[in-house]
C-alpha cells in the first residue's frame, strides 16, 4: 500500500522529484537529443555516406518530416502526461490562461527574440540583416503574407512544438522547490542545448543559453502564464529566429 502511495500519492504531486524529471526528459527528448547529437556529429566528421544520407533525408523529409514528427511528438507528450497522472501532478498550478495582455507579450517576445537573432546572424557572418539598404523593403504586410504561404501542416506542427517545449521548460521544470530551482535550470538549459546542436553549436547556445533563459526569467518574474510563450515558440517554428526576414518583403 506504501509503495502504491509512494508512485501515486494521494494529495496532488506539486514539486517534481529528480527521477520525475529525469524520466520525463527521456520520454519527450531522448530520442531527439540523440539524433541532434549525431547530426552534430557528422556536421563535424562528414564522410561521403553521412552526406548522402543527410540529401536523402533533406528529401524525404520535405514530405513527410512535419507529419512523422507531429506524430511522434503526439506519442511521447501522451506518454509524458500518462506518466504525471500516475504521479497524480497538479496541473491545476500550470498557469495557462487567455488574457488580452496576449497581444502585447507574444509579438513583444518574439520581437526580442527575432532582433537577437538577426544580431547573431549578421556577427557569425551567416547574412547581413543590418544592413541599411534592407530596411527600404520592410513591409509590415509580409507577416501576413508568409503566415498565409504556411502549410495547415506547418501551423499545427508549429504550434504543438511550442507547448512541447515550453510545458516541458516552464511548466513541468518550474515544478520543483525553490531550493531546487537553480540546479533545475542550470539542467534544462544543457537540456535545450542538447537537441538543438543539429543547428551548430552557436545556434545551440543561443537557444540553450539566450533565449531558455530569457524565457525562463520573463516568465518567472513577470508574465506568469504559460500560454504567451506557447505562441510565441510557435511563431518562431514558423518563421525562425528572425524579425527582419519576416517582414522584409523580398524581391519586391
């Protein structure tokens, strides 16, 4: 009977304990660090076979790869939240709610994000969004414009990745007692890290490092509610780390 209230404690489970989370992080993000981390890999040692395998999968990916994805992600998240209704989690203390504050904070967020991102881009020599001659093609219409080109698909996968995500980072890995709070952190930001190396390692610190704890201090000590950076995540799914190039009209 001990063991039975140990697993599934009668009150509802407010603070995660270490293997919570670290069983947690293995069914939603074990199979994708894995893959980042050999992606990384072969970006750093490519042989002729990896870089075959890589056009083969661009490929193939560009028709099915939202589709295996969203279904594989629909999977794990049900495994996940099998797993914390066994543990009898209280997702009642989640804030997630609709207020009109929304339309202020997920354009605000992603425009903090998107400038950072069109910073790293210029200074790693990627492409120059700073440069002045860009700025005559902005068209505020372009945010509409390329939300119209998505796929159905494309929003939908956008849009569950961003709770995925940040239900995992803000929600389940807030779960925990303050005096545990800074190890917590300090292990989802190699968490976001991880599975974002197939970007290179730059982009994967940026993530990992910038933007999870942006996200996280925001979220903490201001904004409170979860579903702003649900969005906003999907926003960046969908248009990538930059503001310049959403709204800069090209070859207008």
């Amino acid at each position: 009977m001990k063991i039975l209230q140990s697993i599934h404690p009668t009150k509802p489970l407010r603070y995660l304990r270490w293997f919570d989370i670290l069983i947690i992080t293995v069914l939603m993000f074990g199979q994708f660090i894995i893959r980042s981390t050999e992606l990384f890999l072969a970006s750093m040692f490519p042989t002729g076979l990896s870089t075959t395998m890589d056009t083969v999968s661009n490929t193939v990916g560009e028709g099915v790869g939202y589709l295996s994805n969203f279904t594989l992600q629909v999977i794990l998240l049900t495994l996940a939240l099998l797993y914390l209704l066994i543990r009898n989690y209280d997702f009642k203390q989640l804030p997630i709610r609709w207020t009109w504050s929304l339309l202020f904070w997920v354009p605000f967020i992603f425009a903090i994000v998107g400038l950072f991102g069109d910073l790293v881009t210029t200074l790693t020599g990627e492409y120059n969004y700073l440069n002045p001659a860009l700025f005559t093609h902005i068209d505020p219409m372009e945010v509409i414009r390329k939300f119209l080109a998505l796929s159905p698909m494309a929003i939908v996968y956008a849009l569950l990745n961003g709770f995925y995500e940040e239900f995992f980072f803000l929600g389940l890995l807030t779960s925990v007692k303050e005096k545990h709070k800074w190890r917590v952190l300090f292990y989802s930001t190699l968490i976001r890290i991880s599975f974002h190396t197939y970007q290179g390692l730059v982009w994967a610190l940026v993530i990992g490092v910038v933007y999870g704890l942006f996200y996280y201090f925001l979220y903490k000590y201001k904004v409170k509610n979860l579903l702003p950076f649900f969005l906003m995540h999907a926003l960046v799914d969908m248009f990538g780390s930059s503001l310049l190039y959403l709204l800069i009209a090209w070859g207008r």
